[in-house]
C-alpha cells in the first residue's frame, strides 16, 4: 500500500486531500483508480489513516477516510543522529536509511577532520535535497513522521543542542567493551531523546571525544573491528530497535 504525507489541515473529519507532488504521481505514475486505499500520515500525532481514493481534482486526490491506526511504528525513543560530514553522497545513503530504522532528526556536524566544507548557498542546497531523500525514505518505510535534517553544526554546537536530550553516547575505538555497550543501551527509557555522534571517515579528534565526554556524553563501543561513518550509525539504531522493541516484547 502506497503512503504519503499531508499536512494536518488536509484531514477534515472523513475527508483527506492530497496535494502537491503527490497529485501527479498517484495519478499519472501509479495510475491509481478510485476506490483504490492509500495510507496517510500528518508527520506529527504518529496515526496512519487509512483511506480510500473518493475523486480526482484538477490540483487534488480527495480520500475518505476508513480508519485510523493508532498503533505507532515509531521506535520508544527520540534518536538525534549528530553525523559527521562524510566525502561525496554517502550522507544521502546515511539519511535514506537512517529514516528507515527510526531515527527522529538528523544533525549534520562539520568535525574538525571532515574534509566535505560547504558555505551557506552550497549547505540550504544540500539541505533541501537531504530532506526530500528523507520525506522518500518516511514514504516507503511507512513512518508516521518524516525526519528533520537540520541545518549543519559544529561540534560544539552539537554537544551543546544534545544537552537537551537524557541519554547521549559517542561510538569510539578506546571505550570500554561491548558489556559496558549493552548496559548503555538497556538503560534508554521510552520517551526520552537519545543523542548519537558519529564521526566523519578520519573519526573523531581526541580533543573532540574529550569536550563530549566532559559535556556528559558516554563513549561505547561497537565491537573490535573498525566501522564506517556509514555502517555505525546503523549499527546503533538496529542496537536501539533490538533493545526497546523486540527484546521488551519477548
């Protein structure tokens, strides 16, 4: 079933509007028909509605509503991914799928070894881009919200913005063992936020784990073996979906 974002004025009671981009597609790429039932979020309250096509507009698909999944699909816990810039596009390949395993937002950071620079014309480009591949992502992994990309950061900036959030880990090779690791993540309450540093391909400056560690900011470890600024973040979002969905579960 195909899903798609509106905004939250567009439901009105059994009545859903669909506009925008989404017009032409549903129309003229997925040829749908009247009748045929789309999934629908608001990107805010976590609800699916569910919905089937009543009319096509000029500017508008009109949907009448059927029901509502309240059941959420989101993880228990808000995770703000601080990623270090990485070289070339594979932040676009860090926020499609960092979108699919749940993460909240996501934070570029310009460490000091990154070696990407980009000025403000080059950043609100990349930015907007950045969002569309995350309101993709949400799309096609059915989420209720669409992530936000926020505006890029320094690393102070960053640890600074995490001071908000109740749990805050950085992944890095001198940490203690992976025991220490599982303890971190058994520890994340339902409801709150967790911030997550991943550093560019070079890692992180010592100088950069120290100003986070002094901020509150718990180093863990991912294993013995060295991983990619793209494989880590992934690593820590299986890790959190394991620990605060299937593991409460069974």
């Amino acid at each position: 079933m195909y899903h798609f974002f509106v905004e939250p004025g567009q439901i009105q009671g059994t009545k859903i509007s669909i506009t925008g981009k989404d017009v032409n597609h549903i129309k003229n790429v997925l040829r749908m028909r009247i009748g045929e039932e789309v999934s629908v979020g608001n990107g805010i309250d976590g609800k699916e509605y569910r919905c089937a096509i009543d009319a096509f507009e000029e500017d508008c698909v009109v949907c009448k509503l059927l029901f509502i999944k309240e059941d959420g699909v989101e993880l228990p816990v808000k995770v703000t991914l601080f990623q270090g810039l990485p070289k070339a596009d594979k932040m676009e390949l860090i926020i499609q799928k960092a979108v699919e395993l749940g993460v909240y937002e996501i934070v570029p950071v310009a460490t000091k070894r990154c070696v990407v620079k980009l000025d403000a014309k080059k950043e609100a480009s990349k930015i907007a881009r950045w969002q569309a591949i995350a309101e993709a992502a949400a799309k096609q992994s059915k989420r209720a919200v669409v992530p936000r990309i926020c505006p890029v950061m320094t690393m102070g900036e960053a640890i600074q913005a995490a001071s908000k959030m109740e749990h805050r880990i950085i992944p890095y090779e001198l940490a203690e063992g992976m025991e220490k690791t599982k303890e971190v993540f058994e520890s994340f309450v339902p409801g709150n936020g967790v911030a997550v540093f991943i550093g560019p391909e070079g890692g992180f400056e010592e100088s950069e784990v120290e100003s986070a560690k002094a901020a509150g900011v718990e180093p863990i470890s991912l294993g013995k073996r060295i991983l990619r600024t793209e494989t880590a973040g992934f690593t820590v979002l299986s890790w959190i979906m394991y620990e605060l969905e299937v593991r409460t579960v069974s």
